[in-house]
C-alpha cells in the first residue's frame, strides 16, 4: 500500500507538469426570470402594441428534409417568463412544454410533481423509457436541479417529421428553477457536448435530431415577446424554433454572420459598445471578459461589471431623464409613468459591434429602447411601470432575450458562424425596433479580442511557477534516488543516513 500510494503521487506530479493547466467550464449563465419588485416614479412621459410578421409566403428546405411551414409559429412564451415548445415524450407520448435553451445542452424534464408546474412526466407510464441509473445534476447562476439519466423517444408536433431516441434527464429535485407563473415543465438545452452533465459523453438533443433525421446542422431561432411581459396566464404564441436551416419569412434583409469562437457555449466576439452616438472606448477584451455568448435561455442584456457602469453612465448623460433611482439600474425597482404614456423616446440606442466571418471587417446590431427598458406591469389601472433590460453580470457577457428579440438569430454550426437578421416581428406601429448595419472596419481595435490575452497573463505566471515546482520536485526526486547508491561502503552495506532516507521514501 506504501509503495502504491508513492508511485500514484508521482504519476499525478508528473502528469500536471506533462499536461499543465487545462481550463474548466463549470458555470451556465444566469436565467433571469419574473420577480417582486419595488416602484419608483419617474416623470410622468402611447403604447403601440408589438405586432408579428403575417400573410409572408414560406419557403421550406430545398432538400425536402424538412418543412420550415411546419414550424412557423411553433414557440410560446415571453422574455419574462421563457420561450418554450411543445414535445411529445415516451410511449405513448405524454404532452410537456419544454423551454428553449441555447446557453445549456442538458434536454431536461420534470419527473416528479412540484407546487408550480402543471404535469410532468411519468416514466412508469412510458413503455421506451431506459434508465441508466447515473445521477446528474445542473447548476445554474440562480436556480438548480438534480435527477437521473436515461433514454427515450420524443416527437414534436410543430418541429421535423420523425420519432427520435434522445439523451433525457429525468429532474427529481429543484431549487429556484422551476418559479410561479411559468408554463414549461422542462428545459432543452441546445448548446454544444462540451457542456452537458455530467460530461460531454452525453449527446445533446440536437446533435441526435442531426444525426438520426439527417437534416442539416443548423437551426434558427426568432422570438416574438419583443419585451412585452404580459400578465396573462395563456401565453400567446411567441415565435419559432426552425430546425435545418432559415426562413426566409422570418427575417428581413441579409443575414450578418459572426464567427463562434469556442463550441461550448454559442461565444462570439464582441469588438465595442455605443449608448447612442457614443462609443464606450473601453478596451475590446473587456467586452469579452470570461466570454461573449448568445443565450435564449437568459432573459436580460447581461455586461461585465466594468461595461454594465460604463453603459448606464453613458445612458444618464444622453437621457433625458436624469434623476432615476439607483434601484432602476440595478433591477430592485421599477420606473412608471402614467398610463398611457411612454418613456422609450428619452433613451439611446444599444448597439453591440460583432466582428464580421471575415475578421478585417464587423458588423453593428443595434436595439431601440422598447428592447430593453420592458413594460412589465400594470399599478392600480393608473401607472404603467417598467423595468431595465440589461444587468450586471461576473460570468461574462450574455446577448440574451432582450438583444435577441429584435434579431432573427442563425446558428449554423455546420459552419462554425452565428447569423443576425432583423426580425420580422420586432416591430411597432410599423416602426422596426431594431437595425443592422455595416462593414465596418475592425482596425481600430485588437486582432483578439476574446478576452484570453486579459487572462493569460495570470495563467503564464501559475504555468511557470507549477513547472518550477515540478522541475524541484523532479532534482529532489532524482537525489534521492541517486544518493542511496553513492552511500554505500566497500562491503556494500547502506550506512543509517540511508536508510533513513530509504524509509521516507516507502
């Protein structure tokens, strides 16, 4: 057992020297979702309701594997409380509606009853369903759930045609992520292996949808709330998750493609920010510190803490609006004005800059204040009150539902790129409520801007020091071994000083 116990703790010396340092990804953004909050008053400021894009002709894909129609329309829901689809899951099917999620890649499900979701599923009743007995568990920045793994065969009325055998986690535990009002009992998480639990071995729903459908590894995604959040228990429908490729119905213009730097998360690279005319001027990689990434499953535009302050102070100088309280920009209260009035037309623009697939140029998307400062509630038939849609956050920067409303978003990872196209459905009063523009040049800014150089620094200096260690570690190691031999006598006998050192080492 001693000898074991020695040689195990080399091999481990060994192999951190041989491998080194090797970075992990144990977090999963931030969900936001629907919460108490306090009322502050602004100054008193026509509320034009958000219409969807109808009466388009529809394309499907030419390849005859799917039908684009089918989809069309085929998510419900809102930033507030999520968007989600309609699944069939086991045999016979049990009918659950499952949140899409683009910043996880676990296809989760309730399997045990809970005091805020309606149904769940009951693998008794399910003929197909395999356990494998291993227990998973996700934790998100707020929220968390535990359960099981196993296997079973899902439909979806309004997605591809076919019967598809996918990896499910069964939840049979929670906190804080399954909250009042919602009207999904699952969660389906459609990022890359790299972040499935408990590891990348298990398949994520939309590779198996790939591979046993044969349609391309694309999909796209268009959300319709465009920040209304609506009091209403029946969630009108709220947009479409198209699998295989782009509608063309859904977008208007061209599609501005950014490349995705890691295949985890959806990352991408942020080159600079602009509250209005004003560019922020901060150095690129703070953009991107940690990482950059775009995520259906968080409801707000969340910044790193230096570029959320930078923001809010850039949108206090060109608002009209000077006197808010500190609460509004944190999210602890609300701002209302009398009903009937609106406060968008004193607020600046958003306009986040991606750089461009080719990586000399970028591209601007850009959010008008109906995106982000959100109708939310209604006081007493009086006051229409509001919140701010974009928050701090120290897990990076995520582009989540209040950006992505106002975008129809491409994710061709056939092609390692994310697409940007005005959304058919973010407008008012016949007013797009979000631009695109560009190419822009991208040489005012680094030629990296991922935020690794920012962290690299600190990694250097831990790499060299744990090879220093491990280079001492070795030299002693090496005497050790070497100064037995060099202490034996004529006779050969080993004097006590060896000995000694020979017991240590046991």
């Amino acid at each position: 057992m001693g000898n074991y116990a020695y040689s195990s703790f080399w091999v481990y010396v060994y192999s951190v020297c041989l491998f080194g340092i090797t970075r992990s990804h144990l977090s999963i953004p931030l969900k936001i979702y629907p919460g108490k909050y306090n009322v502050s008053k602004a100054v008193s400021l026509p509320v034009t309701r958000l219409i969807d894009g109808k009466g388009l002709s529809l394309a499907s894909d030419p390849s005859g594997q799917v039908n684009f129609l089918d989809m069309v329309g085929n998510l419900q829901g809102d930033s507030g409380r999520g968007y989600y689809m309609e699944m069939f899951i086991g045999t016979p099917g049990q009918q659950l509606n499952i949140l899409v999620d683009t910043g996880s890649s676990n296809f989760a499900v309730a399997a045990a009853s809970h005091p805020f979701i309606t149904r769940y599923f009951n693998t008794a009743l399910s003929s197909s369903y395999k356990s494998d007995g291993q227990a998973v568990a996700v934790r998100y920045t707020q929220g968390n759930w535990m359960g099981e793994l196993g296997a079973d065969l899902i439909s979806i009325p309004n997605g591809p045609n076919g019967t598809i055998s996918v990896n499910i986690a069964t939840i049979l535990s929670s906190e804080g992520f399954f909250l009042p009002g919602i009207n999904w009992q699952g969660i389906l998480g459609l990022a890359y292996p790299m972040l499935a639990r408990p590891d990348s071995s298990v398949e994520p729903f939309f590779d198996s949808v790939v591979k046993q459908l044969g349609i391309p590894d694309v999909f796209s995604l268009q959300m319709c709330g465009t920040g209304m959040l609506t009091n209403n228990i029946a969630d009108p429908p709220g947009g479409s998750l198209i699998m295989g490729g782009a509608e063309p119905a859904l977008y208007r213009g061209s599609i501005w493609y950014t490349p995705i730097v890691e295949q985890w998360y959806y990352q991408v690279e942020v080159l600079k920010l602009e509250v209005g005319d004003q560019n922020l001027d901060l150095d690129c990689r703070e953009y991107n510190m940690d990482k950059a990434i775009v995520d259906s499953g968080t409801t707000l535009l969340r910044l790193p803490v230096n570029v959320f302050t930078a923001v809010v102070d850039a949108i206090t100088r060109s608002s009209m609006i000077q006197e808010f309280s500190s609460g509004f920009w944190d999210g602890t209260k609300l701002a209302c004005w009398m009903k009937g009035d609106t406060p968008w037309r004193f607020f600046p623009k958003l306009s986040i800059y991606l750089r461009d697939t080719n990586t000399s140029e970028s591209f601007r998307i850009t959010i008008l204040p109906q995106l982000y400062i959100q109708p939310i509630a209604d006081v007493d038939g009086t006051l229409d009150c509001y919140r701010f849609g974009v928050s701090s956050s120290a897990n990076g920067l995520v582009i989540g539902a209040t950006v992505m409303e106002g975008f129809y978003v491409l994710f061709d990872r056939a092609q390692r790129r994310l697409g940007f196209a005005l959304s058919s459905c973010a407008v008012s009063g016949g007013v797009a409520l979000s631009e695109i523009s560009g190419p822009f040049s991208a040489s005012d800014v680094a030629s990296d801007c991922s935020g690794r150089a920012l962290q690299d620094p600190l990694l250097w200096v831990i790499s060299y020091a744990l090879m220093a260690v491990c280079a001492i570690i070795l030299i002693i190691l090496l005497l050790l071994l070497v100064l037995p031999c060099r202490r034996r006598g004529h006779s050969g006998e080993i004097t006590d000083q060896s000995s000694l050192v020979r017991h240590r080492i046991k």
